[in-house]
C-alpha cells in the first residue's frame, strides 16, 4: 500500500510561489514524455483568474506580476515543476487511434488546493512534445479565450469542469487556414487522465500499467474504494455513476459538447475539453454545431448514448485486471454497464423536474418533460430564455415568457397542463437555482473572439464578468440575456486546433 500512503501523507509546502506535489511525474516513465513549454518573448497576460488561484494557495498579485506572466506563457518554470506531456490513445468519432499524447500541453505539475484536493496545472498551447504528430503544439487565441469562458461559465453553472487559472496572448501568429494571433490558457484539473488513458495501457497488453493507473485513479479520485473486494468494477461504477450526472447536466442546460471521444472523457467526471462545444439557442433535440460532426453522434440528444459508448470501451480497458474467468467478468462489467440508463434518468429527470418546479418526480414526469421539449422544438423557442421566463410567470409576469412564442395557441396548452402539474404552485425556488438568465452564447463568444483578435479584450473580460452569476437577471447585461436574432444566430463551431 505504499502508493496509498504516498498520497495521503503530503503535507503542504509554504512559503513558496507554487506548492507542487507531483505524483503522476512519478510514474513509470512510459507514462510520459518529459518536455519543456516553449518560449514566448512577446507574451501578455490578458487575465487571471483570482478567486481560483486563491483556491490553489497561489497568491493572486504575484501570479499578476511579471513572474507569474512568465510562468504562465511557459516562459519560466516555477520551483518545482516538472513538466511533462502524459501518453493517452481513444476513440475519435468512433474510429481508433492508438496513440495521441499531450500535443500541444504540458503538465507542470500537481498542487493540493485549500480544501485538499489534488489538481493539476497545464499549459495549453505551450508548444511542441514527442506526440505531436505533424501539429505545431500551439493554439490560436481564439479557442483559448472560448475555454476560458466556457469552463468557467460551468463552474458558475454548477458543472463539473477542468478551470482556466489565466490565458496570456503570446504575441505571436499561428499559421492555420490564415494567420491567427496565438494564445495560451493554463488550465486546472482534478486530474487530466482520461479514458483514452487506460485504453492506451490497454492496447499495449501493458498489464502493469493499467493496474498502476488505474490504482493512481483509485487513491485520487476515489479513495472511497481502497480496500474493496472487487475494485475494478467498482471503479466502472463510480466513473460511470459521475458521467451519468455530467451528461444530464450538460443537457438541462442546453449545452453540446461536440467532441466526446475517449480521449476527451477524464475519468475525474469533469467536463473536459472544450473545442467545438456549444450551447443551444432555439431547443432541439438532434441539434450538432460542430463542422466535424457530420454524422451527428454528438448531438444533443445522444450525449448520454455516447458516455456509454465510452463507458464500453473503459470497462474493456479494466477487463484484464480481473482475475476470474472470462465469461464471468464480462457478464459483472455488463451488468454494471446496464445501470447507466438508471443513473442518467434520474438525474435527468429530477434536474428537469427542477426547472419546471416540480416538486415530486412521478411515473408521467419523463413524458411531460418530453412533451415540454417537442413543444419548444416546434416552436423553435429559446431554451434558456424558456426556463428562465417561467420562473417570470410565477413571480407574476407572463409577458417575459408570451414573447418567446409567435403562436400563443400551444403555450396556452401547455401552461394549463403545467398548472394542473404543479397543482398552481411550482416550486420556484427549485426553479431560480437551475435556470440561468446567461449562457455563454455562441454569438457572443464570436464577437468577442473577433475583438480580441484587433486587441480588444473588453468585451472578452466583460463576459466572463457577465456569467460569474449567471442564475441572478441583471440589468448590466441585458444584451447578454437576449437570444440571438436570426441574422446573429452562430450554427457551425470548429475544433480548437
Ligand atoms: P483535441 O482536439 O484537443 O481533443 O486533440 C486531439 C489530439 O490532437 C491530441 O493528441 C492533441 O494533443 C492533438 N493536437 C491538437 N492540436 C494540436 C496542435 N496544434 N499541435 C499538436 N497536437 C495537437
Ligand atoms: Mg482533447
């Protein structure tokens, strides 16, 4: 049990600008490849992010000096970093691909945060590493300024996501289909191992290696199944039980990920990689943005059918770590595997069940929130601004929600059955707790990203300002409630690369 103690023996380090405790730094070095960020002499902080580098104890001015600058381009390296780029494979778009790797991030290392928590802190955009491929290691600015927004929008939207600590412009041009200006984000994580992580032992027949990472997972993100008798399926459990959760959060707020392959599920249960990742205006069920996703697998409505997928493929990973016999540890992951539907639905339910006000999940709450969402389908209504203008009604003001709908005939409808529902008092505190007045949309995510490319970061700190309260109407943003009108609607989003 060394490894246990190794964990839980740390005390923490002070009086230093960055406390690492790296442990995945430790493993066997086919794990990893150890590298260095590249430099950025032109670099320029554009934020940090206070409140999470407090999180961390990183004092938040001496991460806004000079040295923090540094240190957040790749510049310098903090006393005790060890920077390296960690070994992963996947699935991509259902196709395999046996070996990815950090390509264009690299791993400073780990800190324990305030309330004990280990996480790590990564540079995104920091250059070129052994797995690479033919990529140049770095990000255009744009995509790191949509990360920023968007973890962080999730964080404040009570999801569990991987931060961004601070993004700096690097001062330099990136060569894709034209010349970007070229960004990196430091992003925070309660751990970057992802599915594609265990696949990649997996697929090497490296028996040991699945087994010292899949007991670093255990000892880091489960310590709750130390000592269990069957700890690898029990592990299946807990993954999937966290990504059942995570899926039904992402849709009850309308948000798309675009880009669920293997590699791209962390086995944490954070929301991890945000590249073409979207959330709906106008409410339908097949809707994709991503320009890649031609065949629409990661579209709304199939999110929780595409954990599964995933969650498929890592219980093969954990497969031959169990000893019995063949036959019968597949049918235990398999059996494991079918309780998915019972997870996701329930959070599915109780979430929407929330939004709508209702008290009580009964055996007809599945079909009305179906039927709430054919309603909004066909009559191409905002899904946010829906929820968030219903909680409008039961403070006593319809004509919020009236405006949503050009065709009052089915509203009508549906509100009487609402009513009936919620036998004339729904739940609204349930209701202001869940249903945000601001997103991030896509539309002003593209505005501020245009902006940010002519030097402008106004209005890239106003919107992270604006969705710091997201469930709170506020009259300052007022711009950034409104849905998009139809000429400002964004359909299509690219991956970050
Ligand atoms: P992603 O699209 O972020 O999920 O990345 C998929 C794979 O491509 C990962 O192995 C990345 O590290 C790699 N990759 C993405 N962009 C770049 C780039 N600009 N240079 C090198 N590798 C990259
Ligand atoms: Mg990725």
């Amino acid at each position: 049990m060394a490894w246990l103690l190794h964990f839980h023996n740390q005390g923490r380090k002070l009086g230093m600008a960055i406390c690492f405790d790296n442990t995945y730094a430790q493993m066997p070095d086919r794990f990893f490849e150890r590298v260095a960020p590249a430099h950025y002499p032109k670099a320029q902080l554009l934020r940090v992010n206070a409140s999470l580098a407090d999180e961390l104890g990183i004092d938040p001015d001496w991460l806004e000096s000079k040295q923090g600058e540094a240190i957040l381009a790749g510049n310098e390296l903090a006393d005790g970093a060890e920077p390296i780029a960690q070994a992963y494979a996947g699935h991509q778009f259902g196709g395999w691909v046996p070996q990815l790797g950090d390509g264009r991030a690299v791993l400073l290392g780990e800190v324990i945060d305030r309330e004990g928590r280990r996480r790590d802190i990564q540079l995104k955009g920091a250059g070129r590493t052994p797995w690479s491929r033919g990529g140049d290691g770095k990000s255009p600015l744009g995509p790191v300024l949509r990360e920023y927004i968007v973890s962080e929008a999730m964080v404040a939207l009570g999801v569990p996501t991987t931060r961004a600590l601070g993004v700096v412009a690097t001062g330099e041009e990136v060569q894709r289909e034209e010349p970007k200006p070229g960004g990196v984000l430091t992003r925070v994580a309660a751990s970057h191992i992802r599915v594609g992580t265990f696949q990649y032992f997996h697929a090497r027949n490296d028996r040991e290696g699945l087994r010292l990472l899949g007991e670093h997972v255990i000892a880091r993100h489960y310590p709750e199944l130390i000592g269990q008798q069957q700890p690898w399926m029990a592990l299946l459990e807990s993954v999937l039980k966290r990504q059942a959760a995570l899926v039904a959060k992402w849709m009850q707020l309308g948000f798309v990920h675009g880009v669920m392959n293997t590699d791209n599920m962390a086995v944490s249960g954070e929301t991890i990689d945000f590249g073409p990742c979207a959330f709906l205006d106008t409410f339908s069920f097949g809707k994709v943005f991503s320009s890649i996703d031609r065949g629409g697998r990661y579209a709304w409505d199939q999110q929780p059918l595409m954990a599964h997928w995933n969650l498929v493929r890592f219980a093969e990973t954990l497969l031959p770590l169990i000893d019995s016999a063949e036959e019968e540890k597949v049918e235990a992951a398999e059996a494991v595997l079918a309780s998915f539907e019972e997870y996701f639905q329930k959070v599915y339910y109780r979430g929407f069940a929330d939004k709508l006000g209702l008290r009580v999940v009964g055996p007809d709450t599945g079909s009305w929130i179906r039927s709430t969402l054919e309603l909004l389908e066909s009559c191409h209504v905002d899904f946010t601004r829906f929820f968030a203008s219903l909680g409008d009604v039961v403070r006593g003001q319809e004509s919020n929600l009236r405006s949503e709908f050009q065709d009052q005939g089915p509203l009508n409808a549906w509100l009487s059955k609402w009513r009936a529902i919620t036998e004339n008092q729904p739940d609204i505190e349930r209701m202001s707790a869940c249903n945000p007045w601001r997103i991030p949309r896509n539309h002003r995510i593209e505005d501020l990203i245009e902006a940010a490319e002519s030097d402008d970061f106004i209005p890239f700190h106003r919107l992270v300002d604006a969705l710091a309260h997201p469930f709170e109407k506020d009259p300052r943003y007022t711009d950034m409630e409104a849905a998009p009108r139809p000429e400002e609607c964004v359909d299509e989003t690219f991956c970050g690369t």
